[in-house]
C-alpha cells in the first residue's frame, strides 16, 4: 500500500475537511443537546451526495453510500463534555 500516496490524495481535501470541522465545532454539542451539530453533519452528508441521510429516534446521523455484500460502518460520538 502507498502511504504516500494516500496522503497526497487526502491533503487534497484539507480546505473542505477544516471549513467542516470548524463548522462542527461551532454548534453547541453538550450530551442530549447535539441538535445543531446533527443538523450540520446531516448537511454535509447530503452535500457530499450520500444515497440517503437520516436521523434515527436517538439523535444518531445514519448515511448510506453505494450497494453491495459489504457494509462498512462508522460510529462516533458527537457529544462533548462541558467545562468543569
């Protein structure tokens, strides 16, 4: 595997992936109050022209790309902790 490679193509997105992230990290995102950071991710998903973007009962961004025998998945918290 090219690592080299992989990170030419990577730094190629570093524009798009700071101006995401910094849009993540301006919405408040305390436990059981993430709306506004669902929302944005949710935003972005769509943008990026996944097949279909959804959020579950529990507040969970649920997106799917593609078909086929393998699924990959990635589950991440998107909660922070408060000062203190």
């Amino acid at each position: 595997m090219d690592f080299e490679k992989i990170k030419a193509a990577a730094e190629q997105y570093r524009t798009d992936m700071s101006r995401f992230l910094r849009a993540m990290i301006s919405h408040p995102s305390e436990s059981c109050e993430e709306k506004e950071v669902v929302a944005c991710i949710k935003a972005e998903m769509e943008k990026l022209g996944y097949d279909a973007v959804e959020v579950d009962g529990l507040g969970n961004v649920i997106g799917w790309m593609g078909q086929g025998d393998k699924i990959i998945a990635i589950d991440s918290h998107i909660d922070t902790v408060g000062i203190g």
